[in-house]
C-alpha cells in the first residue's frame, strides 16, 4: 500500500529556535495517525508546514508520490487534504448551513458557474446530510458564532469532510468539547474513516482520546520524532514516560 | 430600508423650493468658501455683501432691496453646479461667483441655458472664448493683463531671460500658458519653468532652483500665501534679482505675510485699493473697518459684480433678468454715473473686461503705484 | 478592519423571503426616484442624480471593503479614470456613451486588478497606503497631462447620452437614465453577494487563513473583489461626466477617496444599502444644512463624527440595533 | 555639489517638519491602534488658537500662548482620547480613522469660521537670521527645526528605555492585556500617550506656523507627508518617524531639483510603495508577527 502523506527530514526555524527538527513520517491510506508531545514540541508548527501556511526552512511534503511542498493552501486543499485548527475558526456571521456550503463550493464547478449558478451551489443536501451526521440539526440556521463551544467544535469538524477528503489533518479536535460530546465526536470521525475511507492526522492532548482513536501514534519532543509505534507500544515506551513526566 | 425610502423623501422635499416673490432683488453669490479657494472666496463675499448694504442703504435697485445668498461650493465643480442650479430654481435675478475656473466651468453652461447673467471672478483667459454671452468678468483676464507685463519686463526692465514660478492649478497654470508666448514674442528667454502645488508649505526647493538659474528677473504668479512663503524663501536664499509679479504677488495679504521679504517687488496691479483712485482707497479703508483685514482684489471684484448688476437694472429701467446680460455686453460703466463700480469699466461683447490698470512697486512694505496704464481700447 | 456581516444568513426559506424585500426594496426605490423630482426643480433633480452618482462609486467600494475587507484609499481615482476614459472617448473620438461606460468598466476593472497585486503581498493597512499613493498618482497624470486630460483646465462640453433616439438632456430626462442604471447596477451587486462568490468575500474578509484551508483561492477572490470594486468606480465616474458636464482633476482627489470611505463607513459597511445611505450622507446632507449658512460643514462633521462615536456600524448598524431592540422587546412582551 | 548640498539641507530642514509632524502618529498608532487623520490640522491648530486668544482678549502673546495651549492639550488630548478613542477603539481600526477624518473637517472649518480664511504671520521664537552651512544657506528657524525634531526623538527614546514610566507606557503599547496583569495603570498610560502626542503637536505647531504661516487649511499638506513619512519609517517605531520624515523631505526636495517639478509629489509616494513592496513594516519598523 503506498502512503498518502509523506513527510521527509522537514525543518523550521524561527530565529534561532528550531521548532521541527528534521521529522519524517508517512500516513497510509486509511490510517488515523496521532502526534502528540508535550507543549512547545512543534506540533501545530509541523501541521503549519505540512500546509503550506508556514515556508519549511527544509524538508519536503509530498502526497501520493507528489511534491507539493510550499503549495497554497486553497490549492492543497482542493487536492483532497482538509484541516481544523487548534483555535477555533467557524465563520460566526454566516450560519451553520452556509459555514457548510461555503466548505464545499470551491471543490466544484468553474469561477463563473459559482457566479451565476444557483446560490447554495447545489450543497443544499450534502449540508443538510452533514447537519445531521454530526447532530446539529436543530442549529442549521443559527449563526455559527452563537453556538456553543462544543458545537462549533463539530462544525468545525463538519467543515473539514464537506469536500469528502482523502486526508485530513486536525489539530486539537477533542480540546474543550466535553464528555458526551467527546464520545459523538469519535465516533463521528470513526464512521467517516470506515466508510470513505478517509485517512486521519490528529494532534491531540487528550491521551485516552488518541489512544483509542489511533490505529498509530508519534510522539514528538523538541522539534524530532521521539518514538512511533501502536498506541500500546508508545504507552510502554520508556523514552515517552521520560518526555512526559520529566516535563 | 423603508426608512431609508422616506429619508430620502423627507430630503428630497426639503430639495424642491418654493417660489420667491419679486419684492426683491435676490442674487446668488456662489462662490468657494471652503477647500481651495476659500480665503479668495471668503474676500468676494465680503466685498459683495458690503456692496449690498451700501445699495439698501441708499434705497435698494429700483426701489427694491438687494438680497444676498451665499453658496459654498467647496471649489468643487459638482457642487458648484448644484448651487447654481438651485440659484436658477430659486429665481435669482444674477448669480454672483464663483472665482475658480473649474467651478466657473461646470456652471457657466446652466447659467446660458437659463439665459442669466452670471458675474464671476475669474481671471483666466479660456471661458469668455466658447461665446457664451451670459458670462462676464470682474477684472482684467490674463490674457490682457500679461502682454502688459511681457512689456514692462522687456521695456523698463530691460531683462533677457526670466524665471517663472507659478501655482499648478487652473490660475497659476492659466498665467503662465499665457505669458510664455508673450515672452517668446518679446524675446525674452525661460531660464526656469518652476511648477509649485496649490497649498504647497516649503518653497526652498523651488528658491534654490530660481537661484541657480540666475535668470535677469523672477515673475512670479502664485496665490497670495503661497506668494509670501515663496517670497520668504528667496529672500532666505539670498535670491536679489526682481520679482515680478500680476496684482496677487503685490496684494495687501502677501505684503502682510511676507514682511520685509517683499519689499522691492514690482509688477503689474489690476485692481487694488492702494491704487490713487479715491473710490478704491475709500472701498479699501471701509472694508478693513468692517472685516478686521485688507482686501485683496477679490474683495473688490465681488464689490463691483452687484453694482454691475445695479447699474444694468437702471439702465434698463426694469427688473429683467434676460435684459441684465444684453445690458452689459458691449457697455461702457463709468464711475462717474455709477460710483459702486469704482473705475470706468468697458465691457466687451464676449464678457471680457477693459480698464486702467497699475505698475506698482513695494517701498517699505507699501503698495506704491508708478504709473497707470491706459485701457488697450481706449 | 473588521467589519460588520453582510446580510443575515437566515433559514432558506425566510431568507428567500429577506432578500427578496432587499430585492423590492431596490426595486421600489427605483421606481421612487423615478417620479421623485418631479415639482422638484431641476436643483432637487440634479442632487438627487449626483447622489445615485455617488452612490454607485460608494457600492464599488463597500464590496471591496464592507464585503472583502480590502480596504481602499483610491475610490476616487477610479470614479476619476471612469470619467476621463468616458470623457476623452466621446468627446474627442466621438464614441458612443455606451460603449464609453463599457470601456470605462473594463478599463478600472484591469487597473483595480493590477493594483490588487499588492494586496496578495502585504496586510490590509498596507494596502491602504499602496493605494493611497496610486490615487495621488493618479490625480497628477490627470492634471498634468493636458494634451490628454485638459489638465487644470478639464474637459468641458460633455455630452449626455440618448436612449433609443430620445435624447437625454434635461435635468429630470438624464435622472431617470441615472436612475435605470444605478438600479441594473445594484441589482449585480445584490445577485454578486448572494452568489457563492459573495460567501467567499465574507469568508476572505473574517478569516482569510481558515478561508484558504477551505479551498477558497484567496488571491483570486482577493483580485477579483478588488476589480469589481474598482469598475464600479469606473462606472459612477462614467456617469458623472456627462452629469456634470465638465470634469476637472478636483473631484478625483486623496480627500475625495478618504470621504468616500467615510461615505461607506458612516452608511454602514457590508449592508447593501449602506452605500444608498452614506451617499446621501455624504451629498444631500452637506446640501440640505445650506440652511445653517457657513457653519454646515461642521455640522455635517459634527453628525458623522457622533454617528460614528455611537454606532461604529453606521446608520445601517444602528437601524439593525435599534430593529433587534425592537423585536427582543415585543418578544419579551409576548 | 555646492548645489547638491544646498537642496540635500534644505530637504533635511523640511524632513525634521515632517518628523516632527509624524512622531505624533506612531505614539497614538502605538498605543491604541488609532490612525489619526486629523493628525495635520492638530499641527495646524495651536497656532491658531493662540493668535484666536490674542485677538479675542486681548493678551500679550505669551499668556495667549499659555491659554491656547492649555486649550489644546485638553481639548486634543484628552478630549480626544476619552470622547473619540475610547468609545470606538474596540470596533476596530476603521470607524475610528473615518471618525478622524471628521474632526480634521471639524477642526478645519473650525479654524477657519472661528478665526480666519486666510493666512496670518505668526511670531518666530527664534531669530529668522540666515546662517551659511557647508556653503548652504539655511535659516535658524531650520536649524531650531532639525535640532528639536532630533531632540524630542532622543528624549522620547530614553523615556521609553530609561524611565519607570516609560517602560509602563512601552509595556502598554506592546501587550494592554498583560500589563494589566502586571498593575500598570494602562488607561492612564493610554492617556499619557495622547497627551503626550497633543503636547508634540503644540511644538510642532510653534514651530512650523512662523514659517509657513497660520493658515486653517495648513494641515492637509503637513498631514499627508507626516502620514508617509510615519509609514516608511515605520508606524511601530518613534525614531521611524524621524527616519521617514527626513527621507520624505529630501526625496521631495530632490525630485524638485532634478526631477519635475510637476511630478514632485510622485517621487516620495513611489518610495512609499516601493518601501511597503519590500519591506512592508517601514524602515526601522518591527515585523508584525504573523497570523497562522
């Protein structure tokens, strides 16, 4: 099975501090991958470059084969790879309908057919079906910016599948969303997994969370890969308790 | 939205005016009281409302007294034209202004079509020349008055080669286009052709450069503090060659600004109240008694546009609006039958001025007139 | 720079039903303004035309900025291109007025275009100032090129356009013109934001970044916002000349730019018809304080600045506010 | 040379104006993200206010000078900050600029209905003698120009850098939240800044207004090269202000010379774009951290 999502020996420096310190990894198709690390190891920077939002100081990102390192993000993503960020970013003007369309629209047809073609560019159902997939349906036409935290949290995440990705990177998906939710949110992402067969990278602090959603997890400390195994070998790793604990 | 609707509307109504009664003589000054023209403007309409107080004064035109509206048009040619259409809709027997030829541009075709007199205070060569018989001037345009100082520079200053600084807005710009071939005719050669900017603060730049061109004289055509700043400079420059200038450079406001920096200037004055005519001076002390300042020919060209209309009025022995502009063309005032219009002023078929005019000379930080100069078409 | 949301994105339903009132809002102002000057005099008329004039240049930039959150400092030099293409077309070539008004849209559509490219480089007051000094370059070509422009002098004589053989010179005949297009225009407009283009100009506007990761080509967007509000300008400034019937370099200045902005800001940006409602602010309101004689400027200031100090959103922000205080307190009533 | 040198001085004499002008600029921009476009007719207006006291009361000259200035500093300074800014201030940096935009048309009209359409001399403070510099002539009021724009930086810098309340106010302008966790006083550091810029203003004004005269309109011209030359120095930084206003002043000084004269105004706004092109955050700016 060749891998998805490759990351070879990637750099970034900030100044004189080197937030990725020359990490390699590849995701395979299907998988739902994991990073964690302590605070400060250069997660979300990792995520930042892998996207085209920061420039790599070094390093190369390819997907299926293809280097698109220091590709746009609009253009990366309409190459199949969605994200969330670890702050939240749902457009609190529009509502969670027309958060949804907006999602999807740039993923089909031309300039001008979004121009004068129909309004909801044909998403209407896809929004609606996403509504209910991640249970907002009551809230379809509510502002996204009056919903509560952990609501927008699912928007958010509705958002990154609208387009139906092949990859999608989250950073922090589980932060702030409580118990109950927690548990719709996994299993959300699990179907998604299973059923288009979607392969996942998910940052996350959450250790049971990640633990049970993973099928393989990395753990990052001080900008380099500290280990990679199964949730079960990263947990008995030595190394890991060291980083953890000894911070 | 709806109340954007009946907002608009409520304006709207505001807009249309109601009809006026003819127990007056209603004139409507429009003229630029803010933006660039302002203190020329804020002048005019001093000048034109003292000349109303002194004609209801001694009994109003035909009986009936002179009223005076005042439009600011931001010297802008929009609005302009939006004031004078309302002068139109509100009946006014002239209009008064502005001074600008922008402004006097995009009005001038209104007034025609309403078939008005309109007086403006422009001195700019172009407007009178698209024959449009309800335009007139209130003072010599520059087309008459540079050939006299093209003259003067060749044949008093005896000068081979000329630095011109002048302000780069329809004035400024008007005054050089017109003396440059006037130059080239007298055979004095352009050393420097120094463009400066309307409301322009720091004029070193621009003295250094006359300085170095080291041209015989310096004739300068910028509008009054931007006369004294420049005056300032070259003096601070230690520039020693004359400045020449046309009536603004050697208006009471520069010589009030520029101090001691103008003394030495000479040049041609078309209209001033330092002049030795006893009309102007006594205008000129009566002015500075009610407005707290000097005025500068501006003053007086909006003094003299309302008795212009007056003397038509009786002339034509009835208030006709149409009559006003047939008057005019082509007559001759004279200061004897009408003293309000100050100096005998021949008035040419395409709304172009005629009369005296001065070469004075600044001693001490006075105006001192040397010699008059006689009407071209005497 | 943020700026208030374009209209409310209610349900599909009830949102069909909301744009359709911005719909016959537009459409029975149209038809308002059509038989409003009439026993008006043609002053009424004139200002009345000046202000849908306005009104369009205002519209152009309220998309840039209220819609996109680009904002723009050089409105006014665009309205001046409008009007010196339309201007120098059909006065010395002899063109016709339609196919000027066409040009002069493709023409600002191209500039605005190109002068968006330093928008894909740097932040939003950035931008501002790029454009501050491309509109005072602007306005030096236009008064210093005379062979071209007529520079100081301008250009006089304008002619105004005929419709189907009638020709349109009179004061109330051209208003009614102005009127037609000013409608066609922000009938665009209003289809422009409802589109999907208009979605991604709210998402550029409030979060570019997330826009980005949502596929949304933020350079073309960016462009294209940026163009469209710049042809707008060219259209008013078409329309303006043959209104006035003279142009000079004067209206096209940095200060015309900066109280366009005003005009888009204090009518409330990112409203549809907050432009409708900066413009008459910015141009009948100056003309109907002539009442107070020389202090109506100040008084003018006096309103915007207080308007603003209240209500940051301008006078469609406060109608909302005051619509919401309305509705919650009926609500609580029932 | 001597040629060259003569319109080099005279640029560095009209720069330290702008300078003076622009410092203003990035001390409010600093502290409260406010973009004052009345910034010019703040220059404008002390002097008129001065000589409006004189005329209205009848005073000497120094005591109409103390009563225009208290005017000012309380009026636009403080007045400004706690009627304007403070109300606007969270909804961004837009509605407040146009709100200034509106009091300089306040201002302006103000000065001129109040006061005088025209110009009017103003009294120099320091003698308007001519002195010869490397074969350039440049008057003390230049000098005194130069010699305070230069001073009021340095001054400003070590209050910043070397005083208590300078580094308060620093901490203030770099992070409002976290200096009120640490008990700075940030309301009353905000207002400093305010009256601090109100305070440069009256400078400036009795400065320039001797030379270029009291005029109401005066501030349209000072502000816009005040504006650009705060932005190529670089809006966060004061001694960009200087650096910016005397780079204005000598590209403005040389296009005249070997430029056009006509085109003059084009060859400081084309460094502007050139500046914003490679370098956005001006000269001596600090990058602007970016948003991810």
């Amino acid at each position: 099975m060749s891998p998805v999502l490759e990351v070879h020996d990637l750099h970034k420096a900030f100044g004189g501090i080197k937030a990725v310190n020359g990490v390699s990894f590849s995701v395979n198709e299907g998988e739902i991958l994991g990073i964690i690390g302590p605070n400060g190891c250069g997660k979300s920077t990792l995520f930042n470059c892998i996207l085209g939002q920061l420039e790599p100081t070094q390093g190369a990102v390819k997907l299926d084969g293809q280097n698109v390192t220091n590709m746009r993000p609009s253009a990366l993503n309409r190459l199949g790879v969605s994200r969330t960020f670890q702050l939240l970013q749902v457009f609190p003007e529009l509502s969670v309908r027309e958060n949804l369309i907006l999602a999807g629209q740039e993923h089909q047809g031309s300039m001008l057919g979004r121009l004068f073609g129909a309004r909801d560019a044909g998403l209407s159902d896809k929004a609606k079906q996403m509504i209910g997939f991640f249970k907002l349906g009551h809230l379809a036409d509510a502002k996204a910016g009056g919903l509560s935290y952990g609501q927008q949290k699912l928007l958010d995440a509705a958002m990154a599948f609208m387009a139906g990705p092949r990859l999608a990177l989250l950073d922090e998906p589980a932060g702030g969303v409580n118990l109950t939710m927690l548990g719709d949110l996994k299993e959300r992402l699990r179907a998604i997994n299973a059923e288009q067969g979607a392969t996942f990278v998910v940052i996350e602090h959450n250790m049971d969370f990640v633990m049970s959603l993973c099928t393989r997890v990395i753990v990052l400390a001080e900008g380099k890969v500290l280990a990679e195994g199964t949730p079960a070998e990263v947990r008995a790793n030595p190394a890991v308790i060291e980083a953890y604990l000894g911070h | 939205m709806k109340s954007l609707w009946v907002m608009a509307a409520a304006l709207g109504v505001s807009l249309s005016l109601p009809a006026q009664a003819q127990d007056k003589v209603k004139l409507v000054d429009v003229i630029e009281l803010s933006g660039a023209g302002a203190a020329a403007g804020t002048n005019w309409k001093n000048g034109a409302d003292m000349a109303a107080a002194d004609i209801n004064a001694k009994g109003g035109i035909l009986g009936k007294p002179v009223e005076i509206v005042h439009y600011d048009t931001q010297t802008n040619p929009g609005n302009t034209r939006a004031a004078v259409q309302r002068a139109i809709d509100e009946n006014a027997y002239a209009i008064l202004g502005p001074i600008f030829s922008g402004p006097i541009g995009a009005s001038m075709q209104i007034s025609q079509r309403a078939e008005i007199a309109q007086i403006v205070g422009g001195e700019a060569a172009g407007f009178t020349r698209q024959g449009n018989p309800y335009i007139f001037r209130t003072s010599i345009s520059q087309a008459a008055a540079m050939p006299k100082i093209a003259k003067y520079m060749k044949e008093t200053l005896k000068a081979g080669s000329i630095a011109v600084v002048w302000v780069n807005n329809d004035f400024g710009k008007g005054g050089r286009d017109t003396i440059l071939p006037e130059l080239e005719k007298a055979g004095i050669k352009v050393a420097v052709d120094v463009s400066t900017e309307q409301g322009q603060a720091d004029f070193t730049a621009d003295a250094i450069k006359v300085k170095n061109a080291n041209a015989d004289a310096v004739f300068v055509y910028l509008n009054e503090e931007e006369s004294a700043r420049f005056l300032r400079a070259a003096k601070q420059q230690g520039i020693t060659k004359p400045m020449i200038g046309e009536t603004t450079l050697l208006g009471a406001k520069v010589l009030e600004l520029a101090g001691d920096a103008a003394n030495g200037v000479k040049g041609h004055v078309g209209l001033s109240t330092d002049a030795p005519i006893p009309a102007l001076q006594d205008f000129g002390k009566r002015y500075r008694e009610k407005y707290g300042f000097s005025s500068d020919h501006n003053g007086v060209k909006g003094y003299m546009a309302v008795f212009m209309v007056k003397w038509a009025t009786e002339k034509q022995k009835k208030l006709d609006k149409k009559g006003v502009a047939d008057t005019l063309r082509g007559a001759t005032i004279k200061a004897s039958e009408e003293p309000g219009i100050l100096m005998d002023t021949v008035i040419e078929q395409n709304g172009d001025l005629d009369r005296d005019s001065f070469l004075a000379e600044i001693v001490n930080g006075k105006q001192v007139i040397n010699t008059t100069l006689p009407r071209i078409k005497p | 720079m943020s700026a208030p949301a374009l209209q409310n994105p209610a349900p599909p339903r009830r949102s069909a039903r909301r744009l359709d009132a911005a719909l016959i809002g537009l459409v029975l102002g149209a038809v308002i303004l059509w038989f409003a000057p009439v026993g008006m005099g043609r002053y009424g008329t004139y200002v009345l035309s000046l202000w849908l004039v306005m009104s369009i240049g205002v519209m152009g930039l309220n998309l840039t900025l209220g819609y996109a959150g680009q904002s723009s400092l050089a409105q006014a030099a665009f309205m001046g291109l409008g009007a010196y293409a339309t201007a120098i077309l059909t006065t010395k070539y002899g063109v016709n007025w339609y196919a000027a008004f066409a040009l002069s849209g493709l023409l600002t559509f191209a500039v605005g275009l190109l002068l968006g490219f330093p928008a894909l480089r740097v932040r939003t007051h950035y931008l501002a100032f790029v454009t501050l000094a491309f509109s005072t370059l602007i306005w030096l070509v236009i008064r210093n090129e005379q062979w071209l422009t007529g520079g100081v002098y301008g250009i006089s004589n304008i002619n105004r356009p005929d419709f189907v053989g009638i020709k349109l010179f009179g004061a109330l005949e051209f208003h009614r013109f102005v009127v037609v297009v000013t409608l066609i225009l922000s009938l665009k407009l209003w289809w422009l934001v409802r589109s999907p283009w208009g979605r991604a100009f709210t998402a550029l506007r409030e979060n570019p970044v997330r826009a980005a990761s949502l596929g949304i080509d933020t350079r073309t967007y960016t462009l294209l916002a940026f163009a469209i509000g710049s042809a707008y300008g060219g259209f008013a400034g078409s329309l303006y000349a043959p209104l006035v019937e003279f142009i000079d370099p004067s209206p096209f200045s940095l200060s015309q730019s900066l109280f366009l902005l005003l005009m888009v800001v204090a009518g409330g940006s990112g409203y549809l018809f907050g432009p409708f409602v900066g413009a008459l602010l910015g141009v009948v309101l100056p003309e109907w304080l002539r009442f107070a004689g020389s202090l109506y400027l100040i008084i003018f200031a006096a309103i915007v600045l207080a308007l603003l100090v209240i209500c940051p959103q301008g006078v469609c922000g406060l109608f909302e506010r005051g619509w919401h205080a309305l509705r919650s307190k009926t609500g609580g009533a029932r | 040379m001597a040629e060259f040198i003569a319109y080099l001085i005279a640029g560095i004499a009209t720069g330290s104006i702008y300078a003076l002008a622009a410092i203003g600029f990035t001390l409010v921009w600093q502290t409260s993200q406010t973009i004052n476009f009345a910034q010019g007719e703040f220059v404008m207006l002390p002097a008129v206010l001065i000589l409006l006291a004189v005329k209205l009361f009848g005073l000497p000259l120094w005591a109409g000078g103390l009563i225009g200035i208290a005017v000012f500093l309380l009026i636009f300074g403080a007045g400004f900050k706690l009627v304007v800014v403070d109300p606007m201030i969270k909804h961004g940096v837009l509605p407040l600029a146009i709100a200034t935009m509106a009091l300089s048309i306040i201002m302006k009209e103000g000065a001129k209905d109040g006061f005088s359409a025209e110009a009017q001399s103003f009294p120099s403070l320091v003698p308007t003698d001519m002195i010869n510099l490397l074969g350039a002539s440049i008057s003390l009021q230049h000098l005194a120009i130069i010699v305070v724009a230069f001073a009021a930086i340095g001054l400003l810098q070590w209050f910043v850098g070397g005083t208590r309340l300078g580094r308060q106010m620093q901490a203030t302008a770099q992070n409002p939240t976290v200096a009120r966790i640490l008990g700075i006083p940030v309301e009353r550091m905000v207002l400093l800044t305010f009256l601090l810029n109100a305070a440069l203003a009256v400078v400036a004004s009795l400065l320039i207004s001797p030379i270029y005269l009291a005029k109401f309109s005066n501030g349209e011209t000072i502000g816009l090269f005040a504006f650009i030359a705060a932005i190529v120095g670089g809006f966060n930084q004061v001694r960009g202000a200087l650096v910016g206003g005397i780079l204005i002043g000598v590209a403005d000084s040389l296009a005249a010379a070997y430029i056009s004269t006509q085109y003059r105004l084009a060859v400081p706004l084309v460094l502007l774009v050139a500046i914003i092109l490679v370098k956005p955050e001006g000269l001596m700016g600090r990058k602007e951290e970016r948003r991810v």
